[in-house]
C-alpha cells in the first residue's frame, strides 16, 4: 500500500510540471501585449512599459520567465496582478466561495444521485426506473445556462422563493439554487452509474452465493451489492468534486457568484496573466489532489487494487 | 463409520427417517424473447442423510437449474416454477414463505459453486464471509464470529489460516478457494449440502484433495450430499448413486457401480464410450453424435431420439417414463430406472 501511494504522488510531479508549462506557453504568447492594455486608449511612454515589463519579468525569454515564476511559486509567491494586487489576495476572496458552491452541489448530486441510481437499478424497467431515466436524459441534453435561466425564472421570478442573482456569495442559503443548477449534471450521471453497476452486480455469480448463504434482503443489498457496485460511481464523485472546485464560470457568471469561475473569466478578458496562471496552477493541484484520493479511495473500496 | 460419529453428535436434531430431500415432478421454465425454455421437465430424486447423489449431464440438461429450484436462488422471473414438489424434511419448500426459506438456506441446505473466485465476494475479507454465516443466522458478534471463521478454515485445512482469515479471495489459489467454499457451506452444520461442479474450475491434483476433503466432511457430519457433475471420474469415488439427466429429465437412475457397469441407457451408454481409454490410444474418440437439444424446442418423443443410435418409431412419438430396470428373469434391481423403451436391449448390449 505505501509503495503504491508513493508511485501515484511521484507520477503527480511530471503531470504538475507539464500542465503549468502549457498553460504558462499559452497564456505568454498569446497575441496582444498585456502592459500596452493598461494603458488603454493613451499611447504610453517607452520608459514606462520597459520597466513595466523588467518588474514583471516580461521582457525576459520565456523559458526564464516559466523558471523565474516556478521558482517563486515554491516559496508561496503566486505573483502580482497588473493591477498591483498579489494573485495570492484575489485567489483568497474568491475560493472559499467557489468552495461552498461546490460542496453543497457535490452533496446533492452525491446524494440524490445515489438514491436515484439504486432505486432505478434494483428495479429495472420499472415505472420509477423509467421515470429517472427520462429525467437524467432531460438534464444531460439540456445545457446548463438554459437549466440556469429555468430556475431563476420558476424560483425567484414566479415563486419569490430566492432572489435571481446571488447578493452574498459567502451566504449559503443563497448559494443553494446555483448548487443544484452545477449539480445537476452530475447528478444525472451519478444516478445512471449507479443504475448501470448496481444492474450489473445484481447478476455477479457472489450476489447468488449470498442468497444462497441465506442472508436478509437489506444485508445482501448493503453488504454485497453496494459496495461493489459504488467503485465506479466513487471514481466519478471524486473527479467531478475536483472539477467542482475548478469554479463554474457559466453558473457562477449566471448567479453572480464571485467564485473562481468569475474571477478567472474576468482574468482572461483582461489578458490578467499572472491571476490566470496563478488560478490555474492551484487548480491543477487541487485536480491532482482529488484524482489522487479517489486512487487512494478506490484502493480501500477494492482489495484486489490495493494488493496489486 | 458413520454411525460411530452419530453418536458423539446428539445435539443435533434427531435423525429423519425419510429422504431428507424428495425433489417430484420438478418443472421449470424460463420465459424468454423466443419462447419458453423448458429447463426442467419432471424430475423426481431423494436424498437420505449420510447418502451421495450424483446428477451427471451436459450443460443444459437441467441439471444445475434443478439445484437452484432447491436452493430457491433462480430469478423469478425469468425462471418459473409451473409444477412439482421439493419436499425438504416432508415439507413442501415451494409452499413455504420467503423468510421460512430463507432461514432453510444456508442453514439447512447448503450450496457449493463452480467457480469460487467469481463465486466469492472480490471486496470482502474470507473471514468475513465465513462469518457472516453466523452473524446472520445465529446472531453471533462480529469477533466470535471471525474466531468460528478460523476454526473453519482449519477443518478445511487451509494452513495458517489465523494470518489469512482477513485475505480477500484473490489472495487465494483455486484450490484453497474452493476449501472456502466448502467451510462456508459447512459452517453451520447443514442437513444436506449442493455442490454444483465444485471441481471443474481445477486442476486434476487439486481436483482429487477437494472432492476428498468434501466425502470426507460429508461422512463425519452425516449429511446428504447432491453432487452436480459431467464429470464420470470425479463421481465414481464418492457417489453412492447417479442420476443421469438429459433435457430437463432424468434418463437413467443406478447405484453407481452398477451404472457404470450395466448402463441401460443409450445415452449413458454414450457417455461412457466417450471417455478416453488408454488401450484406445491412436484410435478416434468416441462421441455422442449430435448436438443438446435446443430447450426452447425440445425433440417430440424421447428427447435423446434424434441422436440415439437405437431410435426406432416409437421413440419419436412417445416419451418413455422411467421404467424399472430388472434381470431378464424379473429380479428388480435396487434403485435402478432407464427411460428407454428398449432399456433390457441396451442392458445386454456389450
């Protein structure tokens, strides 16, 4: 088991460097200079925009910028916005929004998905198993913005329940609505997984040696048929939180929610480079991270990995 | 032998005097897109305790389909159950309620399968599985049992078995598996015990240890034993009868040297002919020409008509019962039927 979570942190170290070098490449030599932006319509002094770009490191070849940004990364020091705020400060406002919203969608979609899937996949081709295989089709061809417009229109228009925009990203109650809209894609995966491995484990030659030992009903399904059949559905939930995490911009701009999503959509337009390797470098690891526990996970779930 | 070990165990219920099992006129059918499989077609047999069936046949002769009507494990549906008995202790099994059922297996009648890697549950420690056996049944805690799952691995002789009651299956080697298998069917001293080809999946060396270890815990704890097989050679050894089944009947019933010796059945016969002999050697294998019938479409007559080498009119209009088989002056021969019209012809056939 160590030599195995060993291998999977070391395979992480060539993943983290790869995916910062890309995104740092594109970001740099995207077309457009960042600093003459600043200064909009005005033409700038020369001077100015050299020292701009010698305190930003910009009139650097790229590979020293990449090593130069590397380097301060591992002392803590994500950089300095153009607009002279540390990436650091911006990226502390807006994560622990985005990671409210994406606790409580992952709670949902966890939740009611897992629900849905057993429910439809321990009574194939029944009415409610139709019935959910209908919703979750609904939800997965719908794209999202339109789910979006739909609860805002139905819940806080007709209904009064909520108010349309989010006013305070750190209140949980507001965030509620915009959580189920992120969540419910997900959710309608979940479920149909769920369905599917349940399906597929209610006829594994074990679950026959089970009613075979004469075993209860409900021991035989939360014993032995859920805990198989969860192994896939587990893999989902933990990339799909690291996704989550990765901020919404289409929900999060619906619902102005001032999470990452919006911070980062921001940081594009505004050719912000720093705030967009910054975010995205903490991203990538969060990615990593998450991918790495749901290894971890699914080691604990199934002993045939664990060993192997 | 047996009744030595009778008497040091009186705790358990007193002695049936009856066949402990009565399977009558067992029909089963799956409904399927293209029509109903007859998988059974009135079976009769009985088990006594202390007593070894063999049911020997090919895939798709019903002969697993008929284990599982007992156990009550077939999906309903697909599967059905339109008419007959399983009379376990007198008691009709088919009659009883889901939880009395339940309480029968495991407990009661116990069940062995093929293929114990698949049979056995990837994601829980063996130790585990054994003990649940009596977690389920008799309330037992969780640490008392993984202790009785040990004692169990020793009487299978699984060796150190203290440091491998918490390994998964996979962890195990086929044979040692199917010693798994067997402690669990074991584990609560059942009446009678299935074991639906519970060699198959192994190597010959292997094959002999565990069909050993099987007669021989079936001997001390006195219980019947149904051993589901096509396998001739695993049966000679520990059978003390064989009904042979072939299309969701049975074809022949003999005690098993006189079967072996005397079949009065073509298609036992057949199957007889098709083992490879050494003093055959360089010469063509024998086989039973044909192929199973489709179940869905079952040969009018006799099933075995359309591959019988001794088929004449009567087979392709008629379904034989299950006539007594006698000596040519009359004596009956104990135990012994052939659903043949021509079974005293087959008899003396050498």
């Amino acid at each position: 088991m160590g030599s195995y979570v060993l291998r999977r942190v070391l395979q992480m170290i060539p993943v983290f460097f790869g995916t910062t070098l890309l995104i740092f490449l594109m970001v740099y030599t995207l077309p457009g200079d960042p600093v003459a932006a600043l200064f909009g319509e005005k033409a700038a002094d020369p001077a100015v925009v050299a020292s701009i770009k010698h305190k930003y490191y910009l009139d650097q070849p790229i590979w020293k910028q990449y090593l130069h940004y590397m380097g301060n990364l591992f002392q803590g020091d994500f950089g300095t916005s153009f607009t002279g705020r540390p990436v650091t400060d911006i990226m502390a406002g807006a994560f622990p929004v985005t990671i409210r919203l994406a606790l409580l969608a992952f709670v949902f979609e966890m939740i009611l998905g897992l629900v849905l899937g057993l429910v439809s996949g321990l009574r194939r081709g029944s009415v409610q198993d139709t019935l959910v295989l209908i919703l979750t089709l609904l939800v997965i061809s719908v794209p999202v913005f339109v789910l979006a417009y739909i609860a805002q229109t139905v819940f806080a228009t007709n209904l009064g329940w909520v108010t349309p925009t989010v006013q305070n990203s750190y209140d949980l109650s507001q965030l509620m609505l915009p959580a189920i809209v992120l969540g419910s894609l997900s959710l309608a995966y979940v479920a149909r997984l769920t369905r599917t491995s349940i399906g597929e484990n209610l006829r594994a030659d074990y679950m026959r040696t089970a009613v075979a030992k004469g075993l209860p009903r409900r021991t035989i399904i939360s014993r032995h048929l859920l805990r198989n059949s969860l192994i896939p559905v587990v893999t989902f939930l933990g990339t799909d939180l690291g996704a989550l995490m990765g901020g919404a911009i289409v929900t999060e701009g619906i619902f102005n929610v001032q999470g990452i999503g919006n911070v980062l959509y921001r940081a594009i337009n505004q050719k912000e480079g720093p705030t967009v390797v910054g975010i995205v470098t903490v991203l990538v690891i969060v990615y990593l991270v998450a991918s790495l526990l749901v290894d971890l996970l699914y080691a604990v779930l199934d002993p045939r990995i664990r060993y192997a | 032998m047996t009744t030595a070990v009778d008497t040091t165990k009186p705790a358990r219920e007193a002695p049936y005097e009856g066949p402990l099992l009565d399977v009558r006129d067992l029909h089963v059918e799956f409904v399927t897109r293209d029509g109903v499989a007859r998988a059974v077609n009135g079976v009769n047999y009985s088990v006594r305790a202390g007593e070894t069936l063999a049911v020997l046949g090919e895939s798709g002769s019903g002969k697993s389909v008929t284990a599982q009507a007992i156990m009550g494990i077939l999906d309903m549906p697909p599967a059905r159950i339109p008419r007959g008995e399983i009379r376990f202790r007198g008691q009709d099994m088919l009659r009883m309620g889901r939880e009395e059922r339940r309480r029968i297996r495991g407990r009661k009648i116990a069940m062995i399968f093929q293929d114990a890697l698949s049979s056995l549950n990837p994601v829980l420690s063996v130790g585990f599985q054994l003990g649940e056996m009596f977690r389920a049944h008799h309330g037992t805690s969780r640490k008392e049992a993984k202790d009785k799952a040990i004692e169990l691995m020793e009487r299978v002789r699984i060796p150190a078995a203290k440091q491998r009651v918490n390994d998964y299956p996979h962890q195990f080697s086929g044979g040692m598996r199917q010693r798994i298998m067997i402690a669990m069917a074991l584990a609560l001293e059942p009446d009678l015990i299935i074991a639906d080809e519970p060699t198959t999946a192994l190597d010959v060396t292997v094959q002999a240890q565990v069909m050993d270890l099987l007669a021989e815990l079936q001997a001390e704890y006195h219980m019947g034993l149904i051993l589901i097989t096509h396998d001739l050679g695993v049966v000679a050894d520990v059978a003390d009868k064989i009904a042979v089944m072939y299309a969701g009947r049975i074809v022949e019933t003999a005690p098993v040297y006189e079967l072996y010796a005397r079949p009065a059945h073509p298609y036992t016969r057949g199957l007889l002919d098709s083992i490879p002999r050494l003093d055959q050697k360089g010469q063509e294998l024998y086989a039973i020409k044909g192929l199973p019938p489709n179940l869905l479409r079952i040969p009018k007559g006799c099933a075995f008509n359309p591959r019988c080498p001794r088929a004449q009119d009567v087979c392709r209009v008629e379904v034989p019962e299950l006539f007594p088989v006698t000596e040519d002056d009359g004596t009956a021969l104990a135990g012994r039927g052939s659903a043949c019209f021509f079974w005293k012809e087959t008899l003396h056939d050498r």
